[in-house]
C-alpha cells in the first residue's frame, strides 16, 4: 500500500481517485467521511486519501493524478509565499494563511 494523494477538499480528491480507478489500478479511500461534516477543515491527519494496493503500480497512478490535475487547473491555486496548492474555493492559503493574488 503506498499513498497516492490527499487532499483536504473531498471533491478534489475524487477529482483525482476516479482517473486511478479506470486505470483499472487497485486503490482504496481513506478518511473519505472525516472532513466536511461542519463545513470545516479536518486535521491533516484526517485529510481524506487515496492509497494504490500494490507499490508497482505507484508511479503510474500519481503520473494519473498529474494529468488530472493539468485537466482541472484553475481549481486549486498555489500560494506565493509556501507553494502550497489550496482549493480555488480558498481565498487564503491554507497552509500559510498567505493571500491568494
Ligand atoms: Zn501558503
């Protein structure tokens, strides 16, 4: 088992989830329930993530979440200040609290 993504915002992660699963690549949620019950953001423990069963194919599926994530741009931004990437529904960065310009 080998972890692909995770992703504080469930519909990303899915974003991400679904183009692995039609690879037809063994892979698995976890914590898909733990954020978004009160509209706020899990502890990053908790983030929900997608894990691939087997390690070989692990390249593949993270090079997958690179091509979906190209496909969707202009969803999540990346912070000038840390890099980070945050949801286009932030105005702030999550990670820095850094402003989104
Ligand atoms: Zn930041």
């Amino acid at each position: 088992m080998k972890l692909v993504y995770t992703h504080p915002n469930i519909a990303i992660l899915v974003q991400a989830y679904s183009p692995i699963e039609q690879a037809e690549i063994e892979c698995v949620l976890r914590n898909e329930y733990a954020s978004g019950a009160m509209g706020e953001l899990a502890p990053i423990n908790a983030w929900p993530e997608v894990w691939v069963v087997y390690d070989t194919d692990f390249v593949r599926a993270v090079s997958i979440v690179e091509t979906s994530h190209r496909a969707v741009e202009g969803q999540d931004w990346q912070c000038a200040q840390c890099t980070t990437y945050s949801p286009a529904t932030f105005d702030t960065c999550w990670q820095c609290g850094g402003e989104r310009f």
